[in-house]
C-alpha cells in the first residue's frame, strides 16, 4: 500500500514475519515518504526494529543469549524507538549510562591499563597481582595453572 503511511500495532504477536508484514506495511517506497509505526504492543521489544538485517535460515531458531537479544530503546522525551545509542537520534535526549555500560567502560580501561603494563613485563618477579601472573601465563603461551603455582610462590594467594 503505497499511500500508507502509518501502522498501528495493536496486536502483540511472538511470529517475527506476522509483526514484520504488519509494521513494513507503512514502509513501501515512495519519495519523500517517511514511515510512522505506532506499537502499543511492544512488538519492537520482542523482535527488534522491522528494518534489521536478519539471517533467515530453516534451521531451528536459537536460544536467546545476551548477544542476540534485541537492541532498541524507547526515549523517554519523544518516545522515539531506535537502536541502541548514547543518544536518541530524533530529539538528541542524552541517555543516563546504565549499570551495564558503565561496568563493560572499566572493564575496557582496566584491560588497556593491563596491556600497556604487560609491554614491560616478562617474568613473574615483574608481576605485582595475579592478574598480571595470568596476563603473563597468556602472554608467554603457557597454561593458567602456571600462573596459579606463581601466584601462590609469591604469596599472593593464600
Ligand atoms: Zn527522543
């Protein structure tokens, strides 16, 4: 239907293709046209924006895992629903870092902050924690348990 321009969910389904048909209704191509879904059903949470690009296949659908959960947010201030982003894309609200975001951010910085000290490090009187010893056995190609008996040589675990 090229003169739709508006799809209104009303209906919650878990069928991925029933809520694609429904909402890509709105979204034929015509120039200038720009596509409204209205989903009072949450749909979008469920199966992820209509327009992702998906891997269809026959084989079985995989369980949910943190990796392919769907990653859309709902703005607050305009409702807009949008990938996941630090900021919505239509009225530019600055989104509050979660608890998530902020752990994966010192999780990166604690792995650089690693890295940088590993350059100089290549004996284990060098390390000064486990996590170095481990970053060590890694470095050096040799098995955890390596590390361990280090790590329980130098006293630093008990
Ligand atoms: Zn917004």
């Amino acid at each position: 239907m090229p003169d739709c321009g508006c799809s209104i969910l009303l209906r919650p389904t878990k069928s991925l293709t029933l809520f694609i048909q429904q909402a890509m209704r709105s979204m034929r191509y015509v120039p200038g046209k720009r596509a409204v879904i209205i989903d009072h059903v949450g749909n979008v949470h469920r199966h992820g924006l209509p327009d992702l690009d998906r891997e269809w296949t026959l084989e079985p659908r995989p369980q949910r895992t943190k990796e392919n959960l769907v990653h859309v947010r709902q703005c607050p201030e305009c409702y807009f629903t949008h990938y996941t982003a630090p900021e919505c894309p239509n009225c530019g609200h600055i989104y509050e870092k979660t608890r998530e975001e902020i752990l994966e951010e010192k999780k990166k910085q604690e792995l650089v902050k690693l890295e940088r000290r590993m350059e100089h490090v290549n004996s284990p009187a060098d390390c000064k924690s486990v996590k170095e010893l481990f970053a060590l056995a890694k470095k050096k190609g040799y098995k955890p348990g390596w590390a361990y008996h280090q790590a329980k040589e130098r006293g630093l675990l008990s």
